[in-house]
C-alpha cells in the first residue's frame, strides 16, 4: 500500500508532481481549487521554470524535482552513456538553484538522483528512467512516512469531538492530522481555517484537503481568529514552520504570530510540527524575506487600491518560544526551550 | 467655509449623497476606488433601496437619508399642499426603516426634516426643496462639527512624525485626524491600514481618504497587525466602534479585538472614538450580527475554496475594557472603565 493511500487529492503523488509517459505534471496550486489545472513539463526545465513561477509550493517543489530528475534521465534517451552523465550533472546542477530559499534540500534529492544514474546497473532508457522513478517514489514516501509520525503525535492532542485552528498549509502534516484521527475513532474533529492572505493558502489548499478527508471545515478570514478563538471554543492551534532556530523561534507564514499570542490570551495551546535547526541557533543569523508588495494591494489580480497607496509584504513572521507549548518532531514533542534534545540520540 | 473644507474626496459632501438636479447621486462604496461610479436616484424609494444595498455604508447612509427627505419634498412639487404632507409622513417612515440596525438614528434625521416641511413658512416647492436641503447640510455638518473635536484630539496623542495603525473605515474622523496633522504641522505621520476582509474597507475607503490627503500609508493583510505593530514602531492603534456599551466593551468591525490585544502585548495604546451608549449597559443586551459566510468564502465575487467548504462571518467582534487605553469622545477622553461620566454635564 502506497503512503499516500487514503489522503486528500492533492496530496496523492499523482496530483503533487508526476512523471509519465514523458512528461512530469504539476498541479497548478496559484489557482486550486477554483479550477483543477496542472502545468505539464517536456523537459526538466520546465520542471525547474514552474517551481521558479510558484506552480506548486510547501512540500511540493521536492517531488517536482525529483520527478524532474526522472524527466531528465528520460531525455537522455537517444544519448551515449558519456553524455547522458553530462546531461544528468547539468539537470541536477540546475534543479538544485531553481530557488535559493530551498536550495539545500534540492541539492540532496538532485545529486541522490544523480547517484543512481552513476551507481545503478542500467542497459536501457527505459531501465535508468525506471531506477530513477523508484528513487523518486522512495524519496517523497521516506518523507510522507515522517510526517506521519508527526500527524500521529498531533491527531493524539485532539480532544475527541474537539476543534483545531490551522494556520497557512502545513500540506502532508493535515492530511496525516485527519487520516489518524479517523483511526481513532475521532471524525468529528472540526477545523477552522484562516483564509492566509495574499495567497489563500489556507482558503484555498488547507480547507480543500480537510473537505477532502470528510471533515467539518470553516474558513474564516484573518481578521477573526481572535474573536474566532474563544467564540468556537478552539482546543488547540498548529502550523508548521519554515525554520525553528535552536533558541526556539518559530519562522512562519506572517499570522503565525498574532494567532500564537492571541492563543496565549485565550490559555490555547500552540504546537508547531518541523524540524529544529541546526545551523540557525538564534534568530540572528535569519532574515525575513520581503515580498513584492503589489500582492497585497490585489485581490485575485486585481488592484483593490487608489494609486499612492503602498504596502508591506512580510512573507514571514516569528513567534518567541513563550508562545509555544510544543515542537512536534518524528523523533517526539519537545519544548521549545529544549531543542538540543532534538540533536541527542 | 465649509466643514468638508480640504477633506479627502470621499468624505465631500457631494462624494457621500447629495441632492442635485432632481436627483440625489450617491458615491459607490461597495467598488470604490477601483471604480468611482455613483448611483443616480429618481426617487426617495430608489436611495432607501440604495441604502438598504450598502451603495454607502458607515456614516454615509445618514446624509443618504437627509438627501432622500429632499429628493422626496422635490416629488412633491405637482402636489397639494396636503398631499405633500401624506406624502412627506410615507418618505420619513420608509427612510427610518431602510436598515434594522441604525433606524434610531434614521428616525431622527427623517423626522427632523419632516418637521421643516411641517413648521418651515414655504410657497414654491423650490423653496420647500431649498428648506430641507438646508437642514440636510445642516444636520451634516454638525455631525461634522462633532467628529472634528474627536479627530482633534486623537491627533493630539500622536507623536511627531509617528506611526498609526488604523482599522476597518473610521470615516470622518480619519479626514479630521488628517487634517489636524496638518494644522499641527505633523504632516509626515505614516499610517498603516490592515485590509479588513471580507469588504476590504482599510484597503479600499481608509488607505484613499489618507493617500487623498497627502499622507504616506501602507495596506497590510489582516495577518499581519502582530508583526508589524512592532517591526514598523506603531505609537498608536485607534478605531471608530458600532458600540460602546456602558461598562467599556467596544463591539467593531471584526479584527478590532485581535488587533487591541496584540497592542496591549505589544504595549502600544488604542483609542477607540465613538459615544458611549446608555441603553446598553453592558453585553449582555448586545447580539453580535452573523452575516452571509459565502462573502468569506468570495473574493470580488469568485469564490475560491472547494465545494463542502464552509465559513464563518461574524461582523463585529467585542474588545473588553482592559484593552482599551481611552474613549475618545467630542466631550473628552474617557477611561473605558468611567463612561458614566460621559452622560454628567
């Protein structure tokens, strides 16, 4: 059974990033679910053009490079052997820089890929590209089995019949959330959802695979969680997190933040799902990266505002470790303030 | 001079509802300013419906209101004196009634003019049009007069070129505090407004009137007041509130509470301007409005979530006196916790 049996359709494989009969497909996430559109890639740079424009996002630009890889070996089919390592080594060169921000993860499932092509007995195309599929396949199922561990840890928090608030996408992290929670018997979890503007991440990707999985799910947006918090009666709030520095702050989605402290005015709790860092031990070494500002001056691509009127874009927010009750890991549940015990085997 | 005198566009008395020709033009604020259209009415009936449509919305329905009492003295220029006076009685009804919410307030300025009709020496229906618009700016401009005192003294709390934080459309009291600036010579104040979904009325009707005049804003998504309330030095947070119930709990458009406890974490002030009710002594009396949740779900008009998804919209929320730094009324400023002594002379 595939692990990602029994999950939303955008998060099954298929709908992710795909590669078959020549070409990978990728899921249009700037426009789901207000129409199902996926962006279909002839050659690898394709692949790496539509991670660089935004198709897909979250976990999603690891599978598209990996599958880009196997798009790749495909292309190397009428090559000699010689020129098709040339060819690999440029695609995985390439694969690895299609955004900065994500670049050192890119770079172990690119050059991983590359590694089987260069290690792996192979006679035909059709074997190489076969080899480097399962590798694919392998790779994202490696990383979909410990986000379970994670959902599991979550799905246990839950009170039964109780009432989670998300925040932004924590994409495979909610579909494992709801598939344990069926396990245990607690189906009738609700879900709150705020709409995360600019992008509707939360609106359009978070509420759509809760609806998806057969749960009650409201969306609200990001001026109510406050409000929304105490009114609903919320057991707990969780995101995940683009980066956990070692002193235990929490780098996410912009209204991470504000929901986490309004959470500690209501005494809610706050767990937030990923993985410490090693390298980033305080926030001085993080930068908030800016966005271009005219997203939030626009509404679905239109402009809502006279000209004069500027914006801020923070993509990202951070939230202290005060007001965190938990990081949840594959490894277990650690306090913010403990996270060399993270690194301690 | 009048009061209107160097306020932003929208807040100009012919931009709000005014009589004119035959008929009153009314500034379309469900689409302004991405469109600057109005709706002409021929008939009193045609602003009640234009009222009871949100054509205007905050303080515009009220000159809406006396402009229809003028609309409707002028349909009346074929008639007998006594017909006029049925058909004066019918209009001020059906204006007190266009909407649930105000019609105390609706009541009095239709009733009032009715009384101009009724005690006012006339002979032309020009002069009886000439009556009721006079009481129609009139009653404006005191309504003007008041809001000035207000806008003057929030202006007064602002340091030198500091930082406010806005929310939702406090109508003319942002114009007042603008203007005051200027008075005071603190014209380079920069204001952030927080976009207030789902209608977007800081993006839309608060960012214009302070970009019209002359001051640097920035809109943000409503996602993000936690982060920047401190990233970008915000002095103050105000805004305008539906209620203001006895003992001190401020009921606003939804957002005003998040945004006043990430204040009081943040220790930043809020100052909410509006006039204590005495009817409602406390919450308790108070229902908080649900409206249609699809305009959560909707952004100018497309729906953007999977079917199954549902939402919640609760219209205002409710800001407890611990909160709120002071009451700013047109008598003075009062400790949310004294607003007894607003009702003393």
């Amino acid at each position: 059974m595939r692990i990602d049996h029994d999950l939303a359709f955008m998060l099954q494989f298929e709908n992710v990033a795909w590669f078959e009969d020549g070409v990978v497909k990728i899921l249009d996430r700037r426009i789901y679910p207000i129409r199902t559109e996926y962006v279909v890639c002839e050659t690898y740079k394709d692949v790496v053009k539509a991670i660089q424009d935004m198709v897909t996002q979250s976990g999603g630009p690891y599978l598209a490079a990996s599958m880009a890889m196997v798009l790749a070996a495909y292309q190397t089919r009428d090559m000699s052997r010689e020129d098709c390592l040339v060819f690999m080594e440029q695609a995985a060169y390439d694969i690895t820089h299609a955004r900065p921000t994500t670049s050192s993860r890119m770079r172990k499932i690119a050059y991983d890929a590359l590694d089987v092509v260069k290690t792996q007995m192979w006679n035909t195309n059709d074997e190489l590209v076969e080899f480097v599929k399962a590798f694919a396949i392998d790779e994202v199922s490696q990383r979909y089995a410990r986000i379970e561990k994670i959902g599991m840890q979550l799905a246990e928090k839950v009170p039964h019949d109780g009432t989670i608030m998300t925040q932004c996408f924590a994409e495979t992290v909610v579909g494992m959330i709801c598939r344990h929670l069926k396990t245990l018997g607690n189906e009738n979890v609700k879900f709150i959802c705020p709409e995360t503007r600019p992008y509707l991440q939360g609106a359009r990707l978070t509420a759509s695979v809760i609806c998806d999985m057969g749960f009650d799910v409201h969306v609200i947006t990001d001026n109510m969680p406050g409000y929304i918090l105490k009114e609903k009666k919320v057991d707990l709030f969780t995101s995940a997190s683009d980066m956990i520095t070692l002193d235990g702050h929490i780098v996410n989605k912009v209204g991470t933040f504000q929901i986490a402290a309004l959470c500690h005015y209501h005494k809610i709790p706050y767990y937030v799902t990923g993985t410490p860092s090693n390298t980033h031990k305080t926030m001085d070494t993080v930068k908030i990266e800016e966005r271009n500002p005219e997203e939030v001056l626009s509404h679905l691509g239109t402009k809502v505002t006279m000209d004069g009127v500027q914006a801020y874009y923070p993509a990202f927010d951070v939230t202290p470790p005060s007001l965190c009750s938990g990081v949840i890991t594959e490894k277990g549940i650690f306090s913010p303030y403990d996270l060399e015990s993270y690194f301690k085997d």
